[in-house]
C-alpha cells in the first residue's frame, strides 16, 4: 500500500523526529518501503538583518547543506530500517513547498509528519503540518 514513504524531519527539534520512529518503521517493515528523509533549511537571506550572527560570519551554502546532510543521516540511523530503503536529502526555502516538491518528486505514497500540539501561534499562523495535510496529494500521517 505505501511503498514510499517522505519523513520531514526538522533537525532542530530533536524530540519531534523521535516520536515518528515507531511509526515510520512500521510502516516501512509492513510494506518494505523506501523511506525518504528530508531536512529543510530556512534561506540563508531570511538571517540577514535578524542579528542572528554577526557580520561576516554567516556560513556558505555548502557547509550548511554539508552540515544538515550529516545531521540528517545520523537522524536516519536512529531508525532500525535497511540500509538500502533509506533516502535522505536537504532542500533550502520554505519547509511547506519543499516537502510538497519533494513528495511530488518521489511519488511518495505516504508522508508521516510530526507536529507540535496546537498552540495560539499555530491557530493564527497555521503550521508545516496542517500546510502539508492541506496541500498534499498523496496521505499524510501526523504524528504528535
């Protein structure tokens, strides 16, 4: 039924891709799938002027993504999956877009996606799940 399967995992919040793991192994070892793992990154341009870093220390687009591809990877092998099922890729811009993008790319069947608990932030600006589950073509499972 779901033998592709996108996983976005937001690497600063570690606590939220632990609790998709149950499922998503689940998932893949019922339906031996080929799990997709994505990481997101906010556009280098959305820290300028923020005075997140100082001047001139703002890292180069390579290190970032090299940096995120490691963190990503070492996210994935926290999961019991097959070596062989397991994707990962980093994208830059809009987390929404680009796991859209990306589920539209790969033919994902199923797309399990954690979530924080509703918050008064969330009702006004809406949430990367609550965008995903409006906008996605294929399933989404939100996990919280």
């Amino acid at each position: 039924m779901y033998k592709t399967i996108l996983v976005p995992i937001d690497l600063s919040e570690d606590n939220m891709s632990r609790l998709v793991i149950p499922h998503v192994e689940h998932f893949a070892k019922q339906e031996d799938a080929h799990i997709h793992f994505l990481a997101v990154l906010p556009p280098l341009s959305s820290f300028y002027g923020m005075g997140s870093l100082p001047v001139g220390h703002y890292p180069s687009e390579k290190d970032r993504l090299r940096h995120a591809e490691e963190g990503l990877r070492q996210v994935a092998a926290s999961f019991n999956l097959p070596e062989d099922r397991v994707h990962c890729s980093v994208a830059i811009g809009a987390p929404r877009d680009r796991i859209l993008e990306q589920a539209q790319s790969i033919a994902a069947d199923l797309i399990i996606v954690a979530s924080h608990r509703p918050d008064i932030t969330t009702y006004l600006l809406g949430s990367t799940a609550a965008s995903v589950v409006r906008h996605a073509t294929s399933a989404v499972l939100v996990i919280r």
